[in-house]
C-alpha cells in the first residue's frame, strides 16, 4: 500500500491492498467505503474446503489487481472500487456507487455500476465565481476542458 499525504479515511472503511493500492494525495475517502484489489469468491466456491491448502498462486478463480485512486479524489460513503479499477485526479466517486471500471481525471461518477454524470469543473465553477480569491490555491487544471 503507498499512501501519500493528507489523506482522510473514514469510519469502517475496507482498504484491501493484496493486489496494491495507490492513494494520492489529499484524497478524501467517507466512511464505510471499500477498496479491494482481490477476489476469491469464485476460488472458494470452486475449491471448497480444499481452498485453505492451494496456494494463493495456484488458485483458480482467485486474482489479484491494483487500484489506483488519484490526488484530491472524493470517495462517498458505502461506495465500493473494485479490484483493477484507476480513479484519476480530482474525480467524485458517489455515495454507494460500485466503480468496476476506470474513471478519468476530473469526472464524477454515480450508481451500480459507476457511470459518468458530470464533471467536477461544473461544480467547482460557481464557487470560484463567488470566491475569486479561492483561483490561486484551486488544484485542478485550468486549461483545456477543465477551465473553471
């Protein structure tokens, strides 16, 4: 697990590394998340009691994949990032959405499964507008499509 500064994890969260986890900085994980880089649901079906004496290596059905979760990302309560997924930068996961794909930089996500809703640009705007003195501190890219 590598874990960069300012991070906030909430109560009864799971952070599963089996498989490596990445979290950048300033991100902001809500309570009763999970993060899991595993799987073994279908290894112990197929196994058994046999499951506890094949090595992990050897296991069919089980597999491990990192997850990386960006700089300035938002995780709401009760969602779920399963194994293999990327969460970029300054992206909103929302509260019990189940991400089972990627998530591009800047995007906020919603449901089950996780699908694009938005951009947190959009968000941001109004705030910047009223708070002007907030620009030279504001994290994300402005340029391209992400100009506030």
């Amino acid at each position: 697990m590598r874990l960069a500064d300012y991070i906030y994890v909430g109560h009864y969260c799971v952070l599963d590394a089996t498989g490596g986890l990445t979290i950048g900085e300033g991100t902001q994980i809500a309570a009763m998340a999970g993060v899991f880089s595993h799987s073994s649901h279908c290894a112990i079906r197929l196994y058994g009691q046999e499951y506890i004496r094949v090595p992990e290596d050897q296991k069919v059905g089980y597999f491990k994949k990192p997850v990386s979760i960006g700089s300035y990302v938002y995780l709401g309560a009760g969602c779920k990032v399963l194994p293999g997924v990327s969460i970029g930068d300054y992206a909103v996961v929302a509260a019990g959405a189940i991400v089972t794909r990627d998530v591009p930089t800047c995007k906020v996500v919603a449901g089950c499964p996780a699908r694009i809703i938005g951009d947190v640009t959009d968000q941001d705007h109004p705030f910047l507008e009223d708070h002007p003195e907030l620009l030279h501190s504001y994290v994300v890219p402005r340029n391209g499509s992400h100009e506030p």
